[in-house]
C-alpha cells in the first residue's frame, strides 16, 4: 500500500531525523499528529503538546481533541497556526 | 440511539493535561473536550469505562457525570432491570407447559405381574397428557388385559400416575413348573410320605441319585392325567463310605536342609542386576518368591528370588499292625464328609482288605436322610 509519509522521507537527500514525529495539517480543519509526549495545554483556542524536541503549539477556534491515545491525536475545529517552539 | 458502545466522562479537576496525557496511555480516549479551567468531557469504550473510573478515582478526580451509550450498554440495563421478572416469566411458562404431561409412573401392589410391563401398557394405550387421560378407561383397560388384577385404582397425583393394584389370589399350580423330586444320593427307601404327585418308587427299593422319585402328575379315577405340584418326603438309608489305604514300604521324598538362591533384580520387566549359582542337586523343587523393593510406581524395582531346595529320597517302612487306628480314624473322617445332611446314624462298619504290600480300610456310616422332596405339613 501506498505510504504518503514514508514516500516523502525516502526521496530527501539531505540526512534529517525524520522519524520523531509527524504533523499533518488537512484543510485547515484537522490536524493529525503521531509521536507526541502527552498534553501541555487544553482550551477551545489553543492546543499544545510535547513532541521530541520541543513543543506544538496549536492555535485556533472550537478546537477539540477528536482523538487522543498513547503517541497519536486528531484535533478538530478551525486551526489558524501550528508552530514548533 | 447511539449504536456504538462508548461511555462519557464529564470531570473535574486540576492539571487536566497531566491527567489525560497519563489516561491515554491506558485507554484510547475520544471527543475530548475542555468545558472551563476545571472542566472537561471525553468519551472512551463502554468497555474500558470501569478501568477509566477506577483510574479517575485513583488520582482523586471528582467524575461530574457518567453516561453510556450503546447497544450493549442497553442490554445489560435491560436484563439488570427486568432480568429477575423475565426469570420468573420463563420459568412459569415452562411450568405449566410441563405440568400439562405425566412424567412419572408409579404402581403399587403388585407381587406376581410384571410393574415395567403394566407400565408400557399405560404408556403404549394411553397418551401423556394429564388432560386426556380418563383414569376410569385406564383401570377397565387394565381389568381386561391383566388376569391377574383383582382390583384396580388410578389418580393423577401431581404429575405422578399412581396405579394401585390389588392382584388376585391363585393356586400355586397357576405358578409351578410341575418338577418331578428326584434322588439327591444313592440308597435304599425306608419311609414314603407323599402329599401330592405319582409315587415311582416303594419302600425297600434301591435307589441311584437322579431317579425320579416322584412324578409332577395325578391320574383320577376317570383316568385323566392332572398335573400337580410334587410334594412329599422321601427317607432313605445312605451308605456314606470313606476309604484309606496303607502301603508297608514306600518312598518319601524330604527336603535335606541345603538350598541355593537367585536374584534378580527388574524394571518394567527388565533386567538390571542378576546373581546366578550352579544348581548342583540331582533332585530338587523350586519357590519363586516377587518383592517390590520400592513403594512407588515411579521407579518399581521388583527383587526376584529363585530357591532351589535340595530333596532326597527315603524308604519309609512300617507296618499296618502299627497304625491300624490311625487309618481306620482317617477313612472314618473320610467317609463323615459325605455326612453332611444326615438326620440319623443308623450303623458304622469297617473293612479291610490285604493285597501285596498294600491294606485298604473302608470305612461305611449308614444313616437316614431324606434324599428327595420337601415336606411342609
């Protein structure tokens, strides 16, 4: 089966740690993560959780956590900004 | 109604993050939702939902409210809350679904008619059904087919029919296989007291065991032969012999008191250990003695003893003057044996008789018995 993440990773030529976590972001609307290290902060506008090597931060309006299980979450909601500090 | 299983969680409490961080390594957690600062709802499987209180109470979280959803969830409610009235329902119907059949047949009273037959008349002509059966037409249907059956009553008691039977006095010959009295030993007949049957013998006749002494029949005056029960009771005297018999010289094998024993020791069968010696006796007997040398089944060893006793030969000599007593007392003991049913001794006698070497003593109890029959008066 076709595997979008794993395509990307093998066709970059510059040696990167790619395999801490992954970050999806579709249509603005949802955001799927996988590796993260548990929750930092929960509201309705902002989402933040540790990831290796720093932390997510998630902005937006009407955020809910869909999904949270041990390494993977879905957030659902209008997510205007994702940042890495 | 929602139809899959899941269970909502409404909590309150401090460094909500913390917690849901540690939860969800535990359970997958769904729909997670922040009301306010201390606040917030999630949903997780209804199956986990006892794990998750447990975790929540665990970590001194106050849990707000708890609802579940779900086919399964609705199930347990429905039989949790109607689970003992469904019970009693099912079981009322299959009582009196039950109690609707006879499931037990009793018959009382009876000695000579067979209780397993006169119940597979009943089951065979009648049907199961308490409500079809007439227990009026099951005591004339029994009156007719059984002979036998003087008086007859029928009940349905609860789900048992009780037949009581009263069954018919008959005359023995309705019973009796007419077997002829035969002689239980050979002697001659001293006394007939015959109550029922043809005498085929008299008094002062000599009489071999088997004979028959009394015929299963009566002829009346017409000529008709009329078979009865034979009832009498015959006495005879018996001559019971004994015999013994002395040789002057014979050879008597004894044991010398020399013996040489082998061992072997097994398993399974098997040979493990064997200790053999040359048996150098022109004459000797054998014993073979099995011990377990161990108590369990495990490992049985088993030890095999094998003795060889050394025999010689001696001519013993003696002469029948000498031991006449002692002979005569062994053939008399002989001779008792045969005594075991008699009523009376009559006469004891002994003889003797001289061949080469050898004296053969014969000893007679005459007594009176009764050889044959049975008397009842």
């Amino acid at each position: 089966m076709f595997n979008f993440l794993e395509e990307i990773k093998e066709n970059i030529r510059t040696p990167l740690e790619l395999d801490s976590f992954n970050l999806i972001n579709v249509a603005g609307h949802l955001l799927y993560v996988e590796g993260h290290l548990g929750l930092v902060t929960l509201s309705k506008e902002l989402v933040s959780f540790k990831v290796k090597g720093g932390v997510i931060i998630v902005e937006g309006q009407n955020m809910i956590l869909a999904e949270l299980s041990e390494n993977t979450l879905k957030i659902c909601g209008i997510i205007k900004k994702v940042e890495q500090v | 109604m929602k139809m899959r299983n899941r269970t909502k969680f409404h909590i309150q409490s401090l460094n909500q993050e913390k917690l849901l961080s540690k939860l969800c390594k535990l359970v997958p957690l769904e729909e997670i939702e922040r009301k306010n600062k201390l606040e917030s709802s999630f949903e997780c499987s209804y199956f986990d939902s006892k794990r998750v209180e447990k975790f929540l109470k665990n970590n001194n979280v106050k849990i707000l409210d708890v609802k579940h959803f779900g086919l399964a969830f609705q199930c347990k409610r429905v039989l949790s809350a109607y689970g003992l009235l469904l019970a009693v329902v099912v079981f009322l119907v299959f009582y009196l679904v039950q109690n609707q059949f006879v499931l037990q047949y009793q018959v009382n009273g009876t000695e000579k008619l067979d209780k397993f037959e006169v119940v597979e008349f009943v089951k065979d002509n009648f049907s199961s059904r308490k409500s079809d059966i007439a227990t009026d037409e099951v005591e004339v249907k029994l009156m007719e087919k059984f002979d036998e059956i003087s008086f007859v009553s029928c009940i349905i008691k609860g789900q048992t029919l009780v037949l009581n039977i009263k069954e018919k006095l008959l005359p023995d010959e309705m019973y009796s296989t007419f077997s002829p009295i035969v002689a239980q030993k050979d002697g001659k007949i001293t006394k007939i007291d015959l109550i029922s049957g043809t005498a085929n013998v008299e008094v002062g006749d000599i009489v071999q065991k088997g004979d028959i002494l009394v015929s299963p029949y009566m002829i009346d005056t017409s000529g008709n032969v009329k078979h009865v029960e034979t009832r009498a009771e015959i006495l005879a005297q018996v001559f019971n012999e004994g015999s013994c018999d002395h040789y002057e010289s014979f050879i008597q094998v004894e044991r010398t008191g020399k013996k040489v024993e082998e061992s072997e020791v097994t398993l399974f069968g098997l040979s493990i250990y064997k200790f053999k010696q040359d048996v150098n006796f022109s004459l000797y007997e054998v014993e073979y003695e099995n011990i377990d040398l161990t108590n369990n089944l495990f490992l049985p060893f088993k030890l095999k003893k094998t003795i060889y006793y050394e025999l010689e030969e001696k001519v013993v000599e003696s002469k029948f003057e000498d031991v006449q007593d002692e002979y005569i007392a062994k053939a008399r003991e002989k001779a008792l044996e045969n005594c075991e049913n008699c009523d009376t001794i009559i006469e004891e006698f002994y003889t003797l008789r001289h061949l080469s070497g050898i004296t053969i003593v014969n000893y007679c109890i005459v007594t009176q018995e009764q050889i044959g029959g049975t008397y009842d008066s």
